[in-house]
C-alpha cells in the first residue's frame, strides 16, 4: 500500500469511527468534540494497528502550533498557526518528514461547498514543497451529517484523489 493510501486509510477509518460511535457530536456541529475523537480513533490506530508501522516514529498532535522552539508560522501566518490535527516528527528543525496535516469544519452552515480561506491558505502552505514545513498530505475535512467530505492538497496545490502521488520524493 503506497504512502497516500495508508493515510487515507487511517484518516477515513477514523473519521467512519466517529461517524458510528460520536454522530451525536457531527450532527450537532462540535467540531472540536468531533476532533478529539477523530484524533483519538487515529491515536489508537497507529498503536494497535500494524498497517501503520511505517509512522510509529511520528507522533499524531492536535492544535500543536510549535516549530522547534519558535511558533509555527508560513509566509501568510506569520503569527502562527494551529493545524487541526498533524502527524509529524514533534520539535524537529529544519522539518524533514512531516507526514499528513488536517483541518476540519463541522457541518455545513453558510457558506456551501467552499473550503474557507484561511484553511484553504494553510493547507497550500504547510504542503508548498518550497516552503519549510513540506507536509506530503494535506486534508480538508467537511463533517456533514451524513457522511465526510475531502479535499487534497500536495505540493502546495489542491488535488484530486487519483492525482495524489504516492511517495514522498
């Protein structure tokens, strides 16, 4: 299984996860209940599930807004930022093998289809290639009702799924 399959993988089992045992907290737009979980489904994961071997140097953070000992800041935030959830190497500077970031919304309110902004600038820079952070997956999440919606970013663009590359050259 190739790089990007195995973090979608782990994202969408997780995100299914609290689907089936936390809808409450989706269908009521607790976005950062729904976090917790996804994050904790995804913890457990990559400790109990030997597919995931590949990361178990990484560790899986939520809100971590550090770089090193400075905060985690791009050229459009430059007062920093919190990624929703991140499976990177913690307190490495220079970065060198950041794996996935994500952020999430909760279920549509105004607004429709669209990423905001903000998330939209966050994934493209934290994936830029030229950019310090050199995330290989980035994820827009959009937690409706019903069911998730994704969006990928790679390379500092968004992508679809199928042009996603599989390893990190």
């Amino acid at each position: 299984m190739s790089k990007s399959d195995l973090l979608l993988t782990l994202l969408k089992e997780s995100v299914n996860k609290c689907y089936q045992n936390d809808k409450i907290l989706i269908e009521r737009g607790m976005e950062q209940a729904s976090v917790a979980r996804i994050y904790y489904y995804m913890q457990k994961a990559l400790e109990q599930d030997k597919r995931f071997d590949i990361f178990t140097s990484h560790q899986l953070d939520s809100e971590y807004n550090k770089r090193g000992e400075n905060i985690k800041s791009t050229p459009r935030f430059v007062h920093g930022t919190r990624p929703d959830i991140i499976l990177h190497y913690r307190l490495d500077a220079p970065c060198r093998d950041n794996v996935i970031i994500m952020e999430f919304k909760a279920k549509l309110k105004r607004g429709g289809n669209t990423i905001p902004q903000r998330d939209k600038n966050k994934l493209e820079d934290f994936t830029a290639r030229q950019g310090e952070y050199n995330y290989f997956l980035g994820v827009f999440i959009r937690l409706n009702e019903q069911s998730a919606e994704y969006r990928y970013f790679q390379d500092g663009y968004e992508k679809s799924e199928s042009e996603l590359d599989n390893d990190q050259s």
